[in-house]
C-alpha cells in the first residue's frame, strides 16, 4: 500500500533530518537549562549548523543525474544541493553574528525560528512541485516574519515585522492563486509534469502568461526585486541585523533558486513573455535600487537598496534561460551570500558598540578598528564588482549570460549601473577611511567569534575571485540540473 | 434545467453575494457573519461535488474556527461596536475596475480553452477516498513530505505567535 | 444525482420523526431533570399537572408561549434574533448521521433507521459540533450586556478548548473500527463494546462532550451567581426557551452519540431478528447517559473558570493525545 523508503530519498532530505533533529534539541535545551546558562543555546545552533553542513557536503551530494524523489516532491540536484549549503551557511553565520547580542541570545525560541526557516529554505530549493514548493515558502516566511519583528519592545522592529507580514502574505495569496491557474490547466502539481502537459494542450499562451505573472509576483517578493520591493528597506532597516543579514543572502537566494527552477522547467513554453516581463523588473530594480541607494544616510537602508540592485543583476542570469544563465545567477548567489554576510557582519559589530546605524557615525573607523574597515573595504568593492573579488567575476558571468541570449542593451543597462552602485559604496568607504572621526583613540574591538566569521567570508571572497574553478563547476553541474 | 443546476446557481449566487457583503459592510461583526455564510456556500459546493470530506473540514476549521477567531477578535479589540464610518479610500474604484479588468480577462482566456468546457471525467474509484486521502498524506510516494513540513511550519508558527503576543515583563 | 421520489418521501418522514422526537425527548428531559433532581434533593418535585406531573413540559411550554418578549434597546436586532436560532439548528441536525436501528421491510422498500449513512459522519459531528458555539458567542454580544457578554466569551472559549479532547477522543472509535462511518463503528462492537476496550478515551469523550453542552460541572456561562444567568441573561418568552431547547436537544444529541460511540449504538439482544429493538435500545442508552449528567449536576459543585481551562489544556488533551498515539501504536504493534 504504502511504497517503501530507499537510501537514496533519506540522503536526498539528510541536511532537513539533521536540522529538524537540530530545532528540536535547541527547543529541549531551551526548556531544560535554566535561564543564566542559555548561551549555550547559540552554540549548539552554531555546531548543529557546521555538523548539517558537513553532512550535507559528503553524503547528501547528488549523482551526475537528478532524481525526483518522495513521489516527485522533491529534486535531488546539484542546484538544490549547492543551494542547501549556501543556505546553511548563511544561517551559521547569522547565529555567529547574534552570539554578543543578549536580547536574543538567551532565547531558545530565535535560533528555534531561524532554523526552522533555514529548513524552509532547503526544501525551497529542492521542491519540484508546487504544494511542496509553497509550504517550504511558507515555511521559511513565517518564522521570518517573526524574527523581523522579534525585538518586541523595539517600535521599529515591530514595523518591521509587521509590514513583512502584510506584504508577504499579500503576495503569498497572488502567488497561490497563480498556482491554482497552473493547476487547473496542466491537472497536476508537479513542475515537470506542468511543463509536459503545457508543451501537449493547446493552452492559450496569454492565459499562462497570466499565471506567470501572478507566481512572478510572489518570488519577487521574496527576492525583493522591483516593483515588489518597497517592504525591503523598511524591513531592513527594523529589522535586528543579523535578520536583516539573513533576509538579504539566505531568503533571497532561495528566492532566486525557485525562480529559476519554476520559470525554466514550468513556463519554458511562454518564455519569451516571462523574459520581456523579467528584463522590464531587472531595469527597475537596478536603476531604482541604485539611484535611491545614492541618497541613504542609514548603512542597513543603503545595503537594503543595494540589495534590490543585486536582485536585478542576478535577474539578467535568468533572463538568460540558458545553461550558462542559470550557471552564473548560482555563482552570483554563491558570492552574493558571502559578501554580504561580510557587510553585515560589520554593521553589527560596530553597531553593537557605537549603537547607531548611521554612516555619518562610521567616521574614523580605519583607525578605529583597521581590521573591520579591511573587511567592509573589501566587501564593498565585491558588492561593486572590482576584480579580483568575487563580485566581480559574479557580474562578469551574468551580463555574459546576458549577452548571449542576445540581451545585449540589459547588459549596457546593468553596466551602466554597475558604475552608479561604485559611487555610493565608495562614498560609505570614504567616511570610513578618510573622514575624521570623535572617538578615533577608542579602539573598537571585534569579539572572537565574529572575527572568526569575517575572516572566513572575506577568505571565501577572495578566493571566488581567483580561483574560480572549482566554483564554476558547482554552477555549472547546478545549472546542468536543470537543462 | 436539472434540479441540481438550479441547485448550484442559487448557491454560487448566494456565496457571491455573501462574499460581497463582507468586503462592503461597515460594521466588522456583520461582515464576519457575512464571511460564515460565504464559506458554507463553499462547503455546499464542495458536497455537490461529491467531496464530503473536503465539505465537512471547510465546516470544521473555517466555520467552526477561522470564522470563530475573527468574531472573537473583533469582538475583544473593539470597544464599541459603531460602525466604521467609510470603508473605502480613494483608490476604490482604481481597484474595483483591476478586479474587473483582471476578471473579464481571465474569463476571455479561459473561454478559449478547449479543456474549459470540457466535462471532467468522474472519478472512478473502487476504493473509500478517505482512505486513499490518508494513505496519499502519509505514502512516501505520495504527499507525506509536505504533510510534514506543514506540521513543522505549523509549529514554528505556533511559537511565533507566542514570541509576538506574550506578555512583557514589566509591562 | 438522480433522486427517486419514493426516497424523498422517505427522507421527508425520517426527518419528521427525527425532529418530534428530539422536540418530545427536549420536553420529557426537563421533567426527568426536575424529578431525578428532586428525588437526589429527597424532594418530590413536579407532580401535580397530569398524572405524576406527565404534563407538567406542556403547561411549561404554554407559560413561555405567553410571556413578554423583550428586546434591550441597545441589541443587535438582527443578531439577537437570529442567535436562539442558531442556537437550536445545530442541535436539530447533528442527529441525522446517528443511527437507531439496523434496516427494516416496509411498504416493500428496505428502509435504513436512521437519517443517513455518510463516510464521513465522525468529522461531520465535529463540524456541526464546532458551529454550535456561534448561537452563544452571538447572543452575548448582541445583548449589549456586560454579564452576557462575558457569558458568551467564556462559553466559546470552554468549548473550543474541550473541542480538542472532543476530536481526538473521536479519534479512538475510528482507529478501533476502522472507519468514520458511525454504522460501521456500531457494527465493529458487535462483540465487545469499546467503553471496555477504550475506558480513557470514553471518560474523555464524556467529560469533554459535558463541557461542549456547557452542562454542570462545566456550567461556567451560565454561572448565575457571578453572571446572573451569562449569555441569555436579557432573553425571555420563547427566545430564551430556544436556548433551553438547543441545551438539552444537545444533551440527548451527545449522549447518542456517546451510546454510539462506545456503548454499541443500537445493538443488543435479538436486535438481529427484530430490528425495532434497535430505537428502544438507544433511548435505553440514552436515558442512563442523561442520568448520569443529571447525577452529575446534582453531586458536583462547578469549577472555577482558570481551573477549568487549565484542566482542558494540560490534563485533558494532553491525556487524550497520549491515549490516541498509545492505541495507534498497539493497532499497529499487534495488527490488530
């Protein structure tokens, strides 16, 4: 009656037992230790984090095939497995980030919230079927939701929250009812097989498009790209960082992995629609996220309008709808997630000590702290695209994905934009360089931990943008998952 | 006409018209009993529809306590229970003629859909389908991946709900 | 859906039948109440109207025909109209999926006792069960009455919580009978019935079923020396007797179903050979469970609000979740 389980379907969903095995020995933890002893809590999210991620890496790699597996749930792939990785690695580095921070830190029900949304994020990026694949999107927004709006007391971060809630729920419904579309004209629920019956019915093309545009609206919520941005720098802003840090890479990556999952296998019968409808979102969110981004006197608010830019870079990969496409909007998160874990993790640490967010109060800090200011000099020049960082091979890739498929004045338009984001992120590198500060004796020092987590991203950074190999083949293998 | 297409239209009116009294109503309690009557027309479908069980759950958790909540809601958050002056602001009509607009649409595109029209094939099943339901939701090849994340997020927002509405100490 | 005329006509008496006797069974419950009670009090009750008081339910009746009907300035017209409705409509139709008898030869027609037979009739008690609560939350807002206001939010706060212990003590009969048909679950306590099988589930089942009906230990909404008498405090005449009505309507509804459940339903001696056994064995059920409530209301004293929402979530549910898993598990071990 029941089919049986292979070896194959447990090692496909590993990296989701671990984490779920994870959430519930924090939650125990939480209940049994009392209350002056939670620190340990972060610390067991963080090692629970690094042992799902070695597990992931050697024993849930997929074969050179991609199997569906747990009656065509889910897709166990080279792009869900790169995807998972970087998810968990976000989410290991969000924790680090909260590990000084006391209004969270002792409570068992964040880190319980957060990883749980990772295990949304993992199942975003393995799902190949649309009831699947809208639980695990709401698996991960939900606990975001409340993270965003988890400092109670705080009025902003409850904005935050709130507003995240609103928008996210909103689209949610949009989205879903593009699923139901989908649904009802292809009579199953399983991406592929969409994409089958569509190529065998008669369709019309204008009502897919319709649907597309609907699932559009719900991933480019949650990839934050325009017109559905406006939550973005609001939320950003209130949210508390090492949230704000996890939005902008981890949520945003599984955004863009869906995305391009549903848009190529789903919809590749009305593509040329979906790119014209895509390219029109990426010129938005390019030129709109950097012209605004200009004007930012708030760090987080600058990186949020930054990180609507990057959203529309990262569309020109899929755009693409090519193996090479597909290969650098990968690549691009891979760096993406890195860089600005990097970013925020500056912004945390310095906020922690100065309490502001404000890039006026970011005067003096090479002198301040040399080592943090390296971090934000070259995270910032990632984010801007200077070789030999990994931004810039990441930019590289997608305006050639762009460029092949014959999107060549997308590509004049992100290079162009390229150029407008330079500014402002240099602008942010001249306070912190040049402009004398108040408190340049006062040294400002960065706890172990999140040392530690700096220096491994800026080391990962670095070496996307030299040795690019062995990262391309990830991209590549990924992208092949899906042709 | 057969009696049960007579059967169907009054009901789809009635949960049409119930669905646009909850959206135009000024007092919140009437546009929540309006919601109630909107849902069980739901359900009445779903019963001429031969889905029985899919009847009495719509019944059960939207009726019996999505609906429940909301009346609570309302009726503990708000003081008096004067009706709201003005429901709509000024984008109303903007949005009225989208809804339209995006329903003629879709109407147009559908009726150009051979399968539209088409008369579905009934189900033919030896078996109960409550029990095929139940062995789909937990078959490993069937649905039960996502019967468990539902149960994890379900969870997860659970404890949201109890991080967001606890109440602070000192407060 | 082709619908002969022969079954409407069918369905039209079986309704008829249903309704009178639960409007009959609505009357004479009271009078067992008065008398049950007064005999535990050593009172002699009503016994004058009729013989041994037989007639006092009617002359009740006819008292609250008569009297005024008041309407609070400040109600909800509406709402506080349609409330005692709403009141009393669950309770009629929840009785159409319990049975009372096996099949009977009538006119040449096999005619089913009982309404009707739907695979999913458990989920369609709880469904009726959980819409019944919107009579009483409706009628303590509309009232514009602070003590009927507070009477209706703790009623539907009592009985969605006690609806959890309600479902999952549902669970155990269809876990043992495999199926939701309730024919089918009388049919599997041919031999045994599950009260012996399932003893924890049947007292969850039967304390959470007194709290559904908001009966005495749990009589919180009504609580009259706190709420004067809670949700139907500003309802007189024939309004407040549909309140009256819907209670005990839903007093005998639940303890059909309780009979059903884990007392075997219809089934007794010789129900096989004479079906009409089958309706008097389950009013023989049904008047000990109401008995029993009676029994109840008259030996324990009620508790306090906090004490029984605790009791509701930290004993009973988590007893009644324990009980579901332990009995899927033995099913399941011993393939039963």
């Amino acid at each position: 009656m029941f089919g049986s389980i292979t070896t194959d379907m447990v090692l496909a969903i590993l990296p989701e037992i671990a984490l779920l095995v994870l959430i519930a020995v924090v939650f125990v933890t939480d209940l049994v230790v009392d209350e002056k002893r939670r620190g340990i809590l972060a610390w067991t999210s963080i090692i629970g984090l690094l042992i799902t991620m070695l597990l992931t890496a050697f024993f849930a790699q997929p074969g050179a095939e991609a199997e569906t597996l747990w009656g065509g749930m889910l897709r166990h792939d080279w792009l869900a497995y790169v995807s998972k990785l970087i998810f968990l690695f976000g989410a290991l580095i969000t924790t680090v980030f909260t590990l000084n921070w006391d209004s969270v830190r002792f409570k068992g029900e964040f880190y319980v919230l957060l990883l749980t949304s990772t295990l949304g994020m993992t199942l975003m990026g393995a799902s190949a079927d649309l009831i699947m694949l809208f639980l695990s999107i709401e698996t991960t927004s939900i606990p975001l939701y409340v993270l965003a709006g988890f400092l109670t007391d705080d009025d902003r971060s409850t904005e935050a929250g709130f507003k995240y809630l609103l928008f996210g729920a909103m689209t949610t419904a949009v989205m879903l009812y593009g699923f139901s579309l989908l649904y009802g004209f292809a009579g199953s629920t399983g991406l592929y097989e969409i994409s089958a019956a569509i190529g065998a019915g008669q369709i019309p093309a204008a009502a897919l498009a319709g649907a597309a545009v609907l699932v559009l609206v719900g991933f480019g919520f949650k990839v934050a790209m325009a017109p559905l941005h406006f939550w973005a720098p609001d939320v950003y802003e209130g949210a508390p960082t090492p949230i704000t840090a996890f939005l902008s890479t981890a949520s945003k990556a599984a955004g863009f992995v869906v995305l391009t999952r549903v848009m190529i296998a789903a919809f590749s019968s009305v593509q040329a629609e979906w790119q014209l409808m895509l390219a029109i979102a990426a010129v938005i969110s390019m030129t709109l996220g950097n012209l605004v981004a200009l004007s930012q006197t708030n760090i987080k608010r600058l990186l949020a309008y930054s990180s609507i830019a990057h959203a529309g870079y990262a569309l020109l990969g899929v755009i693409a709808a090519s193996e090479l496409g597909a290969a650098s909007v990968v690549y691009y998160f891979l760096v993406y997630v890195v860089t600005n874990m990097a970013a925020f993790g500056v912004v945390i640490v310095v906020s922690r000590v100065i309490g502001s967010d404000e890039i006026a109060d970011y005067a003096g800090l090479s002198r301040r702290s040399p080592g943090l200011a390296l971090v934000m000099l070259l995270a910032f020049l990632s984010l801007a695209g200077i070789p030999p960082l990994g931004g810039f091979i990441a930019k590289v890739l997608v305006f050639a994905a762009a460029v092949q498929a014959e999107f060549v004045w997308l590509a004049v338009i992100g290079v162009l934009n390229a150029i407008i984001g330079l500014y402002y992120y240099l602008i942010v590198l001249k306070v912190v360089y040049l402009t004398p500060g108040k408190d340049e004796q006062k040294a400002l020092p960065t706890p172990r931990p999140q040392a530690v987590a700096l220096v491994v991203s800026i080391v990962l950074l670095l070496l996307m943008g030299t040795v690019f190999a062995p990262w391309y083949q990830w991209a590549l293998n990924s992208a092949s998952a899906l042709f | 006409m057969t009696p049960i297409q007579l059967v169907f239209l009054f009901v789809a009116f009635a949960t049409l018209w119930a669905a646009f009294m909850v959206v135009t109503r000024n007092n919140l309690v009437h546009a929540a009993l309006f919601l109630v009557i909107a849902l069980f027309g739901v359900a009445v479908l779903f019963v001429m529809l031969e889905a029985g069980f899919l009847a009495v759950i719509q019944v059960l958790v939207y009726i019996g306590a999505i609906a429940i909540l909301m009346i609570f809601a309302v009726m503990l958050t708000r003081g008096d229970v004067d009706d709201i002056p003005d429901i709509t602001n000024r984008y109303a009509g903007w949005v009225g003629l989208v809804a339209v607009l995006f329903f003629s649409s879709l109407v147009i595109l559908m009726a150009q859909w051979p399968s539209f029209t088409a008369l579905a094939k009934p189900i033919l099943s030896s078996r109960d389908t409550i029990v095929e339901l139940g062995t789909a939701l937990v078959s490993p090849n069937g649905y039960v991946i996502p019967f468990e994340v539902a149960s994890v997020m379900l969870l997860a927002a659970l404890i949201g709900a109890l991080v967001v509405a606890r109440p602070r100490k000192g407060k | 859906m082709q619908i002969e005329t022969a079954l409407l006509i069918e369905w039209v008496v079986k309704s008829t039948i249903l309704i009178f006797a639960l409007l009959t069974g609505f009357a004479y419950t009271t009078f067992y109440e008065r008398r049950l009670l007064a005999l535990i009090q050593v009172r002699i009750g009503p016994n004058r109207t009729g013989p041994f008081g037989f007639l006092q339910p009617a002359a009740d009746g006819l008292k609250l025909i008569f009297k005024e009907e008041l309407i609070p300035a400040n109600a909800y017209k509406f709402v506080f109209i349609l409330a005692p409705i709403l009141t009393v409509i669950p309770a009629l139709i929840i009785m159409a999926v319990v049975p009372w008898g096996g099949a009977i030869e009538l006119f040449g027609r096999q005619i089913a006792l009982g309404l009707t037979d739907i695979n999913v009739a458990i989920l369609y008690l709880l469904s009726v069960a959980s819409i019944s609560v919107y009579g009483i939350v409706l009628a303590g807002w509309s009232s514009d009455n602070k003590y009927a206001m507070m009477g209706g939010l703790r009623s539907s706060a009592q009985m969605l919580s006690y609806e959890l212990s309600l479902g999952l003590a549902f669970v155990v009969p269809i876990l043992l009978a495999g199926s939701m048909s309730l024919n089918q679950i009388i049919e599997a306590q041919r031999g045994v019935w599950f009260i012996f099988y399932q003893p924890i589930a049947a007292l969850v089942f039967y304390i959470a079923m007194l709290a559904e009906v908001n009966r005495a230990p749990f009589d919180m909404p009504e609580a009259e020396q706190e709420l004067t008498a809670g949700y139907h405090t500003e309802y007189s005449g024939m309004k407040f007797s549909l309140f009256f009505m819907g209670e005990y309507m839903k007093m005998i509804a639940v303890s059909a179903i309780f009979a059903t459940l884990f007392l075997g339903g219809y089934r007794g001696p010789f129900v096989d050979t004479y079906p009409l056994l089958g309706p008097l064995y389950l009013f023989l059920k049904v008047f000990l469970s109401l008995g029993l409530m009676i029994w109840i209301r008259a030996t324990l004293p009620r508790l306090r609000y906090d004490r029984l929402m605790a009791f509701g979530w930290k004993i009973l549910l988590p007893l009644s979740i324990l009980n579901v898993f332990v009995t899927a598990v033995i099913i399941v071990v011993f393939g039963l």
